[in-house]
C-alpha cells in the first residue's frame, strides 16, 4: 500500500536542530518521500491538526518484564532483585513470555515507539511476538558465565538461533552480555570477536549502581568503564546501558572509543541507584540515546514520559532551565538512536528515502493545545494518548486508535492465567 499524506505538520531533523513544515508526505511501500511517483496509487489521508514524527526508538528495554509491572516497588535493590523478580523468572515457562511481549509491544505501539532494543531471557519468545506486532526490533538473549564456549554456551547457542532462524529488515539480533558482574572478562572478548565476525552489535548494562563500580575497583583495580576499555569492548558499536556512576576518566574514555550511552531516568532513580551525568556526556560529545528499562523497575514502557523526565531531571539537578532542551531530547530518542543502531537517515528522521517509521500525533488535544511549540510539547506536554496512528516498515500497525496486529482481548486472557498462576 502506498499513501499520500496531506495536511500534516511533519518534525524535520536535520544536523541535529528539528523543525515543523508542513508539506505533503508519500509512503511508497517502505520508504518515505516528499515527491509523488506517477506510476503508482496512492491512498490519500487527510493528516489536519496531527503532528507527524518518526517513531521513537527505545534504547534499552526488557519486553518480556511487562508481568512484574507495579509488583516489586518501594523496596531495596537486593529485595526487588532476589526476592521479588528472579524467583518470578526462574518460575515463569518459557512460552508465557509469548504474552508478556506482546503486551509490552501493545503499550510501545499505543505510546508511539517502533523500534525497540532488547535484553531478554526466554528463547525466540521476544523475536516471534515482535513479528507478530509488527515492532522493529534489535534482540538479545542475555547471555552470562565466564566463557562463551563453556558455561556461557547454552545462552549463546540460543542467541544465534534467534538470529539464524528470525532475522529480518525490520528484526536484528545484538550479543548482550548482562553485565561485569554476570559475565565475566573472557566471555566479554568473546563476544566482541563473535560480534565482528557476524556483523552484530554489542550491549551490556554498565556502571549503573555504586556498589557494581566500587565491587570492580576491589576485584580489578579498575572501573567498570576501563575494564572494558581494556578488554577490547568499547567501540562505535557497543550500546550501553545505565552508565550511572561515572569515575575519574570514564567519560572521557566513551568519547574516545565511540560506544553509545543511553539513559534510563525513570529506572535508576526508582531503584535509588542516581542520575547519569547526561550533562556532561553530552558536553564531550557522547553519542546518548535513552530507554525505558523493564517494567519492573521503571514501570512503563512510555518514552514519551521517560523524555520528560530525562529533561526535568537534569534541569533540576543542575539548577538550569537550559540543561537538556526539548530539541535535545527528542534527539537522543530519534537521531541519535539511528546513528547507534548504524541506520543514520533511514530511521528516527522524516526525510527522501528513510524507511517509513512513523508515528501521528493529533495536536487537538487539550495536552497540546495550543500549539505554541510542537517540539517542546513532545517533551512537556505529552503523554503518550495522543499518538493515533503508528506506521512500522510502511504498515500501519495502529490506525485511528485502533491496534491492528495484537487481539489485547486476547493478550489481558492470557496475562491474567500467567499471574494467577505464577506470581
């Protein structure tokens, strides 16, 4: 299906400062364009009063997590890990994740996000239920141990099955060791080879709490930055997420390998671990995106929300309006999650040829009236009910409100036996 959109107020971003024209837009099959081809049909959609935008890109995510959403809060880290969730995921079947995705994926579609990076722990659930929503995906199977090949190899082999048997145009597959603490410095070179001689990304959680860098320091000498310095880890395509507390050079030591760093506020202020000191990254240069987290310790999966506290936050801590501006934000959600992803100006872009992943917003809503400025509506104003329709690859997988690829009926059926049975 192709369609030519009019009417619409459509957020150009270019050389990282955003704009709102208003121009006609064309979807040919997947890509996106300003011209019309003559030699094909289009179906026209009348866009007044909506905002069109690419679809946000959550950088970090644990889809399958939506169950544990609102059970372990208020709690200490080590009660919300060990008591609560684990023992939760170590009963839960494998097929129930099926379930959780989807439900995860049905609350990214309705708050506007297409393309999510994921850290998961129940084989080919995550890529089957993303295929089935329609979501963009880049998919990993959290892998732990000490070596890859030994007592890491279960999670590993299961990983490249995933990739083996599901990789798409809209789904790719990332090497995730869990973290310093999990996975081991030998198992983490390996995966930096195994990464390069697939061609895949690479993710890990870093430095998110101050027990995990201060637990490095007594076990190596180093900080969880210069640790993986040192073991070759770092590099333009490495994500990373949290990166909380920050020592002596490990800004600097981002800057200068290339890796991304993406922010999750929501969740590392619930869990009482801080703030990343997103400022002055962003003043060296870092590449920063932002995420949500799982849902058990964030406990939405809502980017637009998470925009608005990312800016707030950083504003407050450094007593500074100026600090983290809407434009900046909307950014780290967009832009800068392409160029992390190695997909600069085919997504997080409205522009000739980026592939159609987009998202309308109808600026009829006492939210975003009046429009005074979109840009800072979308970090500000918004939250999330005012996205209508969602567009994945050049197919709407939510229009008028409506989802077209998941049965929630459906979904809330089997959700309810998961917790019935397994909380």
């Amino acid at each position: 299906m192709n369609y030519k959109i009019i009417n619409g107020k459509l957020l150009i971003s270019e050389n990282g400062h955003i704009r709102i024209e208003e121009k006609d837009l064309y979807v040919n099959g997947n890509k996106l364009s300003f011209a019309e081809d003559k030699s094909v049909t289009y179906e026209t959609m009348d866009a007044s009063h909506k905002l069109i935008m690419p679809g946000l890109i959550n950088m970090h995510t644990h889809a399958y997590m939506s169950v544990l959403r609102n059970y372990a809060d208020d709690v200490d880290f080590g009660e919300w890990l060990f008591n609560r969730c684990m023992p939760v995921e170590d009963r839960l079947p494998k097929d129930a994740a099926y379930w959780t995705n989807l439900l995860a994926f049905a609350e990214m579609i309705k708050s506007g996000t297409t393309t999510f990076v994921d850290m998961h722990m129940f084989h080919r659930q995550s890529p089957l239920a993303a295929g089935a929503a329609g979501m963009r995906g880049y998919i990993g199977r959290g892998l732990v141990g000490e070596d890859l090949y030994t007592d890491g190899y279960s999670r590993f082999k299961e990983a490249i099955e995933e990739k083996e048997e599901f990789e798409s145009d809209t789904m790719k597959f990332i090497l995730s060791p869990h973290a310093i603490y999990s996975a081991g410095p030998k198992l983490m070179e390996q995966v930096v080879k195994e990464s390069k001689d697939r061609g895949m990304l690479h993710q890990t959680h870093l430095s998110e709490s101050v027990t995990e860098v201060e637990d490095c320091l007594k076990k190596y000498g180093k900080t969880p930055v210069e640790l993986l310095r040192d073991i070759g880890f770092l590099d333009d395509e490495t994500i990373l997420a949290h990166c909380v507390q920050m020592r002596g050079d490990d800004m600097d030591i981002l800057k200068e390998t290339g890796a991304t760093v993406v922010t999750n506020p929501a969740s590392n202020a619930k869990l009482g671990n801080g703030f990343a000191p997103i400022k002055e990254m962003e003043e060296k240069g870092i590449n920063l995106c932002v995420g949500t987290d799982g849902c058990a310790s964030n406990n939405t999966l809502n980017m637009f929300r998470e925009m608005g506290l990312l800016s707030l936050i950083h504003k407050g801590i450094h007593k500074s309006s100026t600090v983290m501006s809407a434009e900046a934000v909307v950014n780290f959600a967009t832009v800068n999650a392409a160029k992390a992803l190695h997909m600069e100006d085919k997504l997080g872009v409205i522009k000739e040829g980026a592939i159609a992943d987009i998202i309308f917003l109808n600026l009829r809503t006492p939210s975003m009236y009046p429009e005074n400025n979109p840009i800072s509506a979308l970090c500000y104003s918004a939250n999330g009910s005012e996205v209508e329709s969602v567009m994945i690859n050049g197919k709407f997988v939510m229009k008028d409100n409506v989802l077209l690829t998941i049965d929630m009926d459906k979904v809330y059926y089997e959700v309810d036996k998961i917790v019935e049975k397994y909380l």
